[in-house]
C-alpha cells in the first residue's frame, strides 16, 4: 500500500480498530474510523450510572482486565502505561466453590500482570482515537459496503442509507459486518455480502457466538468476608466472575462504598436470550436478570447486602 495515497476505513472502535487506525494513521495514511457506539471502546467499556442522589458510579461492565503474553504487545502496552493510559491492578483472584463454601486457588505469587486502563477501559481506545491521522466518527452504523470496479474503492454508506464516501481500503473489525446474525437486529441484511467468498462466508458463520450479562452493583460498605478483588464461580448455575471495580485504580464510586461487576455463565444467558430473542431487551427483562444473577450471589452465604444501585447489561458476544 502507497501509504501517502491510501485512504483507509476502519469499521470498528473497540480495541482491534482504535490500535488499527493509530498504527496506520502512525505510518501517514488517512483513517477514517466508524463505529455505530457513542464512544469508542467496544467491549472494552465504561459505564457511568448516576444515582438518585446525584451520586456518579463507573462500571467497567465488558472486559474487566487484560494480561500481555507476547514481547511485541508488551512493547505497546508499555508506552500506553508510560503515557498513563494503563495501570497495573494489583488484584489477587480465586476460586468460591459453593459445595464447600470456600474460597480457593489463589493467584500464585508472579502470576501475570493484569492491566486496566486509567480511569477505564474504554480510557486506551479512547486516546488512539484521537491521534493525529485518525478522523473518529461515532453513532454511525456501517449498513452497506460495496466494491466499485470503475473506481477501485469501496463506497460505504449508514443503515439509515447515508454515503459516508469511498475508501481505497476497508478494515472492519466486527464479524457481524458479514454475518447473517445481524439480521436478526436490524432487520436488514449484513453490510458485505460475501457470497463470492463462500468459504470465507462459511467461515464466519462458524465463529461461536457466546453472549452474557454483567450485573453492576454498588454497596454502601466493603463485602467484608470476600477477601480478593475477583473470583470464579465453581459449581454455580448462573454465575461465573465477580470483580471487585473499585479496587482497581481510579475513581469509580463514593469513598468507603464498593462496587462489582458481576458476570453470568453463557448457559444461562443464552437460556435467557433464546426466550426474549436477539433485540435489545426491555428495562423490565434486565431488572429480572439482575433479580436472578443477585439472588444467586446471595446464596453464596458471603453475607451480601442489599446493594445502593443494581443493574443489569446484556452482551451478545462475551
Ligand atoms: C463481559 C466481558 C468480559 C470480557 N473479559 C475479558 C477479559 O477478562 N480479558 C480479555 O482479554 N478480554 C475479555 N473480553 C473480551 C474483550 O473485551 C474483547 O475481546 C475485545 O474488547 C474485542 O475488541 P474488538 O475491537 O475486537 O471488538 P469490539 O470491542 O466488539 O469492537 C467492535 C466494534 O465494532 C463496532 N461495530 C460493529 N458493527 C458495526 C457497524 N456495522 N458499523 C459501525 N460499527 C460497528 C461495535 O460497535 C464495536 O464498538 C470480555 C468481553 C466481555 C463482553
């Protein structure tokens, strides 16, 4: 690729786009990104509730840490905690079996760094987003890519039929740009039709698709009888993590309060979707999938609370 000609479209802000874009922006060419959400970060999220009081609480409800075990990727993630974009969380995780009622597996000493981004883990996307080269447009859906043989370069255009212009080049970094899953939300077919590269089609049609929901609680106190920033669910029907948000740094709710982000198993989300199907579930339906998810974390017999603020969020793709 010429880079001082190329015009590229990224689809796509979560981190596959925004590390895309700012490492081709990096190298001169015109990137262009896309990305139907409000903000950039994808999966990796930030969710900020403000409370009836006024009180602001921030979630990371996707993806709630990460860990490096390639030299090139450290290289990368070490400019980003240099720039103070990143952190280390320095949390110990372990296993709560229900049969025994007991915590378990503790991390070992020197287990690997777990990462968070500052002050959350939208804060990475967030910043490549705005370097030099990279033109950010959110709120925009890609509804059509079509490949233009008299131009060589491929038109783009919004779901709600807006030319959003040509590209010399598309990078599209969600699955769903080509699969018929998507149907099923929009109503409308996939933006690239990969019926010529039907191998490919199949391909993606193959990827799993493994939803969940993370439950959000804030309390008005510390849960003094779990004694590690994030655990596993052994043994569990609906339950599979728990993370202690606030532990991490940063600002994430009032001093003395704590808050968790609770993630279900997929067994139990995909029971819950098949019945409400693939659209975005009504306020109703989530407060009674954080009904379910909490009474099981009460179960624990961890002496849990009644939390100040509980809500649920639903994630088609873990
Ligand atoms: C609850 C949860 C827990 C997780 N836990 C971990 C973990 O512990 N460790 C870990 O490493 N990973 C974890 N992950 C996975 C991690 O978040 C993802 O692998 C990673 O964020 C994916 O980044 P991505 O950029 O490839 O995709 P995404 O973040 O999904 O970004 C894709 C973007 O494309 C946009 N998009 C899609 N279609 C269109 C369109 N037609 N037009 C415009 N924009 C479009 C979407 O809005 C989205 O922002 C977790 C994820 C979830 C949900």
């Amino acid at each position: 690729m010429s880079a001082a000609a190329a015009n590229v479209a990224v689809i796509g802000a979560g981190m596959t786009g925004a590390v895309c874009a700012s490492l081709l922006a990096a190298r001169g060419v015109a990137v262009t990104l896309f990305d139907s959400g409000r903000g950039p970060g994808g999966r990796m999220a930030q969710r900020r509730e403000v409370m009836d009081d006024g009180t602001e609480l921030r979630f990371d409800h996707g993806a709630p840490c990460f860990t490096v075990s390639n030299d090139e990727v450290a290289r990368v993630v070490g400019g980003w905690e240099a720039r103070g974009l990143v952190a280390e969380w320095k949390a110990m995780f372990a296993c709560f079996d229900r049969e025994t009622g007991k915590f378990r597996d503790f991390d070992k000493e020197g287990t690997m760094k777990k990462y968070v981004g500052v002050p959350g883990m939208n804060s990475i996307c967030k910043s490549l987003c705005q370097e030099d080269g990279v033109v950010s447009k959110f709120g925009v859906t890609i509804g059509k890519m079509d490949w233009l043989q008299h131009r060589s370069s491929w038109s783009l255009a919004s779901l709600d039929g807006k030319d959003l212009g040509s590209f010399d080049f598309v990078v599209a970094t969600d699955k769903n740009i080509a699969s018929q899953k998507v149907s099923g939300l929009t109503g409308k077919p996939p933006p690239l039709d990969l019926s010529v590269f039907p191998h490919l089609s199949a391909m993606i049609q193959d990827i799993p698709v493994r939803p969940c929901f993370a439950l959000m609680l804030a309390f008005s106190e510390p849960l003094a009888m779990v004694p590690v920033q994030g655990f596993s669910f052994h043994n569990f029907d609906s339950l599979s993590w728990a993370f202690c948000d606030s532990s991490k740094p940063g600002p994430h709710v009032p001093p003395n309060s704590q808050s968790w982000v609770l993630r279900s198993t997929t067994e139990y989300a995909s029971k819950v979707i098949d019945s409400m199907g693939p659209r975005k579930p009504s306020a109703d339906a989530l407060a009674k999938v954080a009904e379910e998810l909490f009474r099981e974390f009460q179960g624990t017999g961890l002496n849990i609370p009644q939390p100040i603020f509980m809500k649920a969020h639903r994630w088609l793709v873990l």
